[in-house]
C-alpha cells in the first residue's frame, strides 16, 4: 500500500498548491453555444379513482374499436391530451376554469 505522502493527487496539508485544472472540453464546443436540451422523456404519474380508471379503460377499449387497432395504451391517450392541452388555446382556457372551478 502506498503511503498517504507519496500519493501525488493527496496535497492536503502539505502546503502544496494544486496545478491549474479545469475540466476538458470537447472539440468544436464554443462557450456561445446552446447546451443541448436533454432527449429523453420524462416520467408522471397520476393517481385515479377506480371509477376514473374503469371509465379511462372503457374508453381506451372503444378507442381502439374506433381506430382499428387491437389497443390504446393510457400513455397514447395521455400524450394525444397534454399536446392538444398546450396546442390548444380554448382547450387550454376550459382547463383553467374546470380547475379554478374545483378549488
């Protein structure tokens, strides 16, 4: 084992000065540029009542009927909601006063 004052990366309490260091860049990167905005998708979770959850499940399977397909997940269904929520002023506005209204 080596001892703690041969160490070169242990200088505490030495009196020694640790070397200019800064962390590497990659090449190409200017300091002006955007930061890339992280790509992978992010998780939430709701929590519903077993009526809100049989009737999301009745309407998923109806859904599907409609569509032509075998299934409708409850994230298809979330995803389609929240893009129309924020694409969608009067949508938007219905929401702001259905919650105004349950507070």
């Amino acid at each position: 084992m080596m001892s703690t004052a041969s160490d070169p990366l242990d200088n505490h309490g030495l009196g020694v000065q640790a070397p200019d260091w800064s962390p590497a860049r990659e090449t190409g990167m200017k300091p002006t540029e955007p930061i890339p905005l992280r790509q992978t998708r992010t998780r939430r979770t709701v929590d519903l009542s077993p009526a809100q959850h049989r009737g999301l499940d009745v309407w998923q399977r109806e859904a599907a009927d409609r569509v032509g397909c075998a299934r409708i997940t409850g994230q298809e269904v979330m995803t389609a909601l929240i893009d129309q929520l924020l694409a969608d002023p009067d949508l938007s506005a219905q929401i702001i006063r259905t919650l105004r209204s349950r507070r």
